[in-house]
C-alpha cells in the first residue's frame, strides 16, 4: 500500500516537472534563451540600465548595439528547475526505500567535488603565464562575439561563428538553428545592447584556461513566418533584460597577440593555410581546426535571468 501511494507520488511530482519545464520548449533567440516568461534573478529591474554594480564599470567601449540580430542558448534557468525538482523525487524514492543513510553520504561527497570544481581564481591569475592579457580586451571580444552570435542566427549563416566555438557548442547551435529553416521562420532579435560584462574568475587545468563571464543585455525577440510574415511568438516591442553566463577556454601556455591581421595557421589534416578569424574549417579539405589552440572560444553558455521591461 505505502509503495502504491509512492508510486503515485512520483507520478504527481513528475507531472509538475513537466508543467515547469514547458516553458523550456517555447523559447526563442539565438540558443532559445528567452521566452513569453521572466526567469531568474532578483526582483527589480534598475540594475538592468546600467547601473548595476558591474554594468557601470564596463569601460572597453561603453554599451554595443545593433539594429537586428539574435541571442542564444539552452533554456538554463528552466533546466536547472528540472534537476532540482528531479532531486526532489529521488530524494523521497530512496527516503522510502530505507537508503537515506547512503544517499546523504552520496551526496556529500559530490558536494565537496562540486565545491573544490567550482572554486574560481581570479583573473588576473593569466597574467603570471601570459603578461599581455587584457580584461578590458577579454570584454570587448565578448561584446562583439554577442553581437556577432545574433548576426549569424537571425540571418541563418552559421558558418562564421565556427570559428568562435567548440564544434560541440558550434554543432547544437547548429540543430537548433536547422529547426527554424526547416520550419521555414525566423528568428529577429532587434535593438540589442550589450548592457555589461563580468568577468568572474578563471579556472584551470592541464589543458585549458577557462574564463566565467556574466553578459547582460537587452533584446527585442519575435519569431516570423518566412513565407507569410506572420508573427509567431514573441513581441516586436517588448524589451527583454537577459543575463548570460559565458564560459570561455583556451589552451594552457597559448599567449595574446596584438595584432591588426588576421591570425594565419596551417591545417593539421593537409596543411593549407587557414585564417581562424572566420572559419575553423579548411577549405581545402574541410577538416576543424580546434581554434582553442590560439584563441579564447565560447563553450558553453548558460541563460541566467530574463526581465521583461
């Protein structure tokens, strides 16, 4: 009997997993971030504007904006309630079942790994390897792969920001974006502005830097009918307040280079020369090159809050 009424539990806490994870499912911009729901964050909307304790120090080139574009990502701030709701379940399942006692030892033990995981350096830890690293630069170079991200979802050209990711980050983008030509819409995200970036610490093992930055900024986000114009979802007014957490790698021992040219390297595969401003793939024989080996690339990120205006 008790088992019965578990079972029925579950399936009640399973059905709610579903309802909060709808939302998810409805999003939109450049990696479905935002959506017809706010998620996340605190109350209050006034540290959106700028004036937030970090948007007003950002002094690599004040706010960037565009006219058009499009933002990205995996539905975070839902996904995480999943996990945490999911948690829940198994907490109860094994709570019943007479396994408390190991479960919490289970769990202490991940939680100490995911804290000593977790521990962030901070930044200035690259200059002991590298003395030319900028975090005014490190910004601008975040600032402008947003806006390029947004330029290369709402025009479906994906190609170019190959070179700005790891081809696991490169390649779901992708599927995401393929849905939206398949279905024949398209995603605008107009009246971007980079409000802010944070960079929070760094992490570092063997074979990579890792950078953990904060993004904020502000988007206009609908989705269209390519054929009839109609309008979707979303709204062509609405001002939507986004937080981002970017993680950047680059390979341990690589050095920053000024430079006004374009970096230039050889394809591993066949050795043609390869401009990895553009594109990680050779054109002569199509093979990536992993750009990490020279430059900071995007891989992964994470949609933290969404604020409507």
């Amino acid at each position: 009997m008790k088992r019965t009424r578990l079972v029925r539990l579950i399936g009640v806490i399973l059905c709610l997993i579903l309802l909060f994870a709808l939302p998810v499912f409805s999003l939109a911009d450049a990696g479905n971030f935002s959506g017809g729901s706010d998620y996340g964050g605190s109350s209050g909307g006034s540290s959106w504007g700028g004036s937030s304790s970090w948007g007003s120090d950002y002094s690599s080139g004040g706010y960037y904006y565009s006219d058009g574009g499009d933002s990205s990502g995996d539905g975070g701030g839902g996904f995480f309630i999943f996990l945490i709701i999911g948690a829940i379940v198994l907490f109860l399942y094994f709570k019943n079942k007479g396994k408390m006692n190991a479960a919490s030892q289970s769990a202490g033990t991940a939680t100490v790994a995911a804290a000593a995981q977790g521990a962030l350096k901070p930044v200035s830890a690259l200059l002991t390897d590298d003395p030319e690293f900028s975090e005014n630069e490190l910004k601008e170079k975040i600032s402008n792969l947003y806006m390029k991200l947004q330029d290369a979802w709402e025009g479906k050209a994906w190609e170019p920001m190959r070179a700005h990711m790891t081809e696991e980050l490169y390649n779901q983008f992708a599927r995401q974006l393929d849905e939206y030509i398949r279905n024949h819409q398209t995603n605008h995200v107009d009246r971007i502005a980079v409000l802010g970036v944070e960079l929070r610490g760094v992490r570092q093992d063997e074979v990579n830097d890792a950078v953990i930055a904060r993004v904020k900024s502000r988007i206009v986000d609908y989705v269209v009918d390519d054929n009839t114009g109609a309008l979707i979802s979303g709204s062509k007014t609405k001002e939507l307040f986004m937080e981002y957490e970017w993680t950047l790698i680059r390979s341990r021992g690589v050095k920053t280079e000024h430079s006004d040219n374009p970096e230039t390297v050889h394809c591993a595969n066949c050795g043609a020369p390869l401009e990895i401003s553009y594109s990680a793939k050779c054109g002569y024989c199509g093979s990536v090159t992993v750009n990490s080996q020279y430059d900071w690339v995007i891989s992964a990120i994470k949609g933290i809050s969404q604020r409507s205006a």
